[in-house]
C-alpha cells in the first residue's frame, strides 16, 4: 500500500460490505438520532425524572444488554458466520421503537430502551467482526472509520430532521413536549426499516473457520495485550458517562431545545468529516498514539464542561467533542481487530462492547449521583462528574502509554 494516496482512492477500492454496513449504520442512526438524545429531555421535563433515575435506565441498558454481546460475538465465532445475527439485532431495535410513542412512566421507558438496546448487543459484534473479516489489515482503520464516518452522517442528518420537527411543532420553547417527542417516534420508524432490508438484501456473509474447527488448546483464548486494553477501556468508560449528562448541562445553561439539537448537529458533522482520515491516519501511524490523542482531548473538553461559566463555551466545548469521537470511535475498534487472533474477532468485539456496556450503568450512576445526588443529599452539583471523567481519563491514558506493546505500524 502506497501511504502517500489519499483516503479517497482508498475509499474506491474498500469491498461491497464494507458499503453496505455504512449504509445501514446511515439509516440506523437517522432513525436513532431523531429521538435518541432527546428521550433523557423527556424523561426530565414530561415524567420529571432525576438525573440519578436517568442513569439508571441508560446505566442498566446497556450494562445488560453488554451480556448479550458476549454471546452473540462468541456464538458468531462458533458459527464461522456473522450476518443474519446482525440482521435480528438490527430488526429486533427497529420492533421495539415505536412503543417509546406509548410510554407514561419512566419504567415503560425503561423497558423499551432494554429491548432497543438487547438488539444493539446482538447485532454490535458480528458486525464489527464482518467489517474486520471483510478488509485487509493494511486498510482496516479506513473500513473503520468510513463506517463510523456513515453512522455520524446518518446522525447529522437525524439531528436536522428532529430540529425541523421541534421547530414546527413548538418553536424556540425550552422544554420538551410530548407531543413533539411521539411525532419523532412514528418517523424514524421509516429510515430503520429501511436499514434491515438493505442489510438482507446486500451483505455477502464472509465465512470464516468456526469455533469448533479450532485445536482444543486453542478454544477461548484471547491474547495478553488485547486483555491489557479491554482493563484500560474499562477504566477510561468508567469515567464516560451517557452523553444525556452533557445534554442536562446544556439546559442547565440556559439552552433550549433546538439550541441543544443544533451543539449536536455540529458535534456529528466535525465527527463525520474526521472519523474517516482518522482511521486512514491510524493505518499509518498507528492506532494507540490517536488514542491518546483523542483521549487527552475528552479529558480537556470534560475540564471545560466542569469549568465553563457562560453557554457559549459549549460551541466550543461540543466541537472538540465531535473531534475526540472522530479521531477515537473507529480507531478503538481496529485496535481490537490488530490486538485479537482472526478466528477469535466475534468473541473479542463482544467482549469489547461489552466492557463499554457493563462499565455504563456505574459511569452514568455515578455521574447522575455526584450531580443530584440521592434522598436526602443534593450532591457536588453539575460540575463535580465532569471533574471525575477528567481524571479517570488521565489514569486511562498512563496506562495506555506504559502497558501496551508500541504501535507497528
């Protein structure tokens, strides 16, 4: 491979399913993002829920629903085969959508993000897994990235669709309204079932060795250096809590509901542009120096949020945010593929997104009780979370300098 081409040329010769993931990853995060970042606003200012309740249903979620990964990357493994997994995860969260329209407490909400959620944990690691299966090692940071590059544009373009929406329905009002939240349910029913049939219809499955065809003293073991990064992963996310804190730190600002939107929409558009030169970057320089690039990045933009005095900053603050998620996202998941034997990638990205998973429930717990607190107590007040991801992510960070091999690349 020539390092001096562009990552446009190489985009041209990336392979049909590499194409089609990005595509239904455009679609999915369409439909996910027209709603997604405004269910916690739902929560807080229709059902008048705390913050600590907030981290528990997204906390709870994911960390569950991360158990699901396991076994459907270790399942992908024994099958040697990772579509129609991924086509039931992604069918099973666009089912369960359509009933957050019909929920009246914060458990029902609860239980349909459980579900939406399980189908994320179903579909997450085959598919990583059949990216990696699909691509050569030299140009497997583009694959990632340019999927990843798919997901945030889908995620810009949902962002404008819930503005549109908000802006018609209940102009420059603060708070959310229910009425405006279930019209954004109904429509971002259409992109998501748009996604399953693509992904029916244009992934070639990439048969791999099965488990079982592996020698016994083989089975189940994943490589010293990729247990060393899943330890350091989990430190890092247990200082990244939802993203719904950010957006109650807005509000807290004085933001209302379409300024909110429109810090996203610039957050996704900067992490579109950069997540596929990153990933192309990563192939040449290596993936741990972006790392801890974009790491020490997060850990600068969470002192700003802790720190900041005025709504402004956060143009400021949400843009290097967009710049951390574009330079991090893709690159942490090629690292997998580089630090993981092949036939053991479906069981290495399920433990992957399960370390992510698990680790939300006391990332978000944690941040929504050093914010508000519990009972009785208040809590440290909205800056004090900030202040504890910064400095995880610094532990995070030392670690990831001194106990992983250097890059080869």
């Amino acid at each position: 491979m020539d390092s001096k081409k562009t990552p446009l040329i190489f985009t041209r010769r990336l392979p049909r399913n590499i194409w089609v993931l990005t595509l239904v990853s455009f679609l999915t995060d369409i439909s996910s993002e027209m709603i997604v970042h405004l269910i916690p606003l739902f929560l807080a200012n229709v059902l008048g829920v705390r913050t600590i309740t907030i981290g528990l249903i997204e906390g709870v979620a994911e960390t569950t629903t991360s158990l699901v990964k396991i076994i459907s990357g270790r399942y992908s493994d024994r099958l040697g085969r990772r579509k129609w997994l991924t086509v039931v995860g992604y069918g099973l969260s666009t089912v369960a959508k359509p009933f957050l329209a019909l929920a009246n407490s914060w458990q029902a909400v609860f239980a349909v993000r459980f579900t939406e959620r399980i189908g994320k944990g179903i579909r997450t690691a085959p598919r990583d897994a059949l990216i990696a299966d699909s691509i050569s090692e030299d140009k497997r940071g583009l694959a990632f990235g340019v999927q990843r590059a798919g997901d945030t544009a889908g995620a810009t373009l949902g962002i404008l669709a819930a503005m549109g929406v908000v802006w018609l329905a209940q102009g420059s009002a603060f708070t959310l309204s229910r009425s405006t939240f279930e019209t954004l349910i109904w429509l971002s029913v259409i992109p998501a079932v748009l996604a399953v049939i693509i992904l029916i219809a244009g992934i070639q499955e990439n048969k791999t060795r099965p488990a079982s065809d592996r020698e016994p003293g083989a089975r189940g073991r994943l490589s010293s250096p990729f247990k060393r990064y899943l330890s350091i992963i989990v430190i890092f996310t247990l200082g990244n809590s939802a993203d719904a804190f950010l957006l109650l730190r807005a509000q807290e600002q004085g933001m209302n509901i379409l300024s909110i939107l429109g810090l996203l929409l610039l957050l996704n558009v900067i992490y579109t542009v950069v997540a596929g030169p990153a990933g192309s970057l990563s192939d040449r320089i290596g993936r741990k120096d972006l790392l801890v690039a974009g790491w020490s990045l997060y850990a600068a933009v969470y002192l700003g949020f802790a720190l900041m005095s005025a709504s402004w900053q956060l143009l400021l603050l949400f843009g290097l945010y967009g710049l951390y998620y574009g330079l991090t996202e893709g690159v942490a998941k090629a690292y997998v593929a580089d630090l993981a034997q092949k036939d053991m990638r479906g069981a290495a990205y399920g433990w992957f997104n399960a370390a992510v998973g698990l680790t939300a429930l006391p990332a978000s717990l944690l941040a929504g009780l050093l914010w508000q607190g519990a009972g009785d107590w208040s809590g440290f007040g909205p800056a004090a979370p900030f202040f504890f991801s910064a400095l995880l992510t610094a532990a995070a960070i030392l670690l990831l300098v001194t106990w992983l091999p250097p890059d080869t690349a």
